[in-house]
C-alpha cells in the first residue's frame, strides 16, 4: 500500500504492546507513532506479498528461466546495440 493509499483509507483504533523505552524516545523526537507503525506493517506486508507470489510463482519462472537458458532471450535477432 501506497502512503497516500494509507491516508485515505479509514483509520481504525488499534492497541500495540510497544518497547516502552522505544516509545518513549519516539515521542521525546517527536515522531508520529501510529504512522510509523503503520508504515512498517505496510512494509512487512508488502515483503509477504511478495515472498508469497514468487512461492506461488516459482514453477513458471523456473521454466521461463530454463527456456531462455537453453534458447536465448526471445527477439534477440530484432534487439538494437
């Protein structure tokens, strides 16, 4: 998710058990904990997605891969140097 998908979408109330410290000095510099939270969920979510699609995926791109290894990359011929 895009950050300016995140800002409109609907916001819900969430309870986070955090590194009390962490917090802590979060807030002393003033960062935005919510936002910051949401935006390394996002993150994580975003690496399973694609963790989750190469898993789903490998089989074709294992022969995809295995074609152009044995035949070349297709429309080479036409490619310009």
């Amino acid at each position: 998710m895009q950050a300016s998908e995140a800002t409109k979408s609907i916001r819900k109330p969430t309870n986070l058990s955090l590194d009390s410290a962490l917090l802590k000095e979060a807030k002393v510099l003033g960062i935005n904990v919510s936002r910051s939270a949401e935006a390394g969920i996002a993150e994580a979510v975003k690496l399973h997605k694609q963790a989750n699609w190469l898993k789903d995926n490998a089989k074709a791109l294992a022969s995809s891969n295995a074609y152009v290894e044995a035949n070349g990359l297709p429309l080479t011929k036409h490619r310009q140097l």
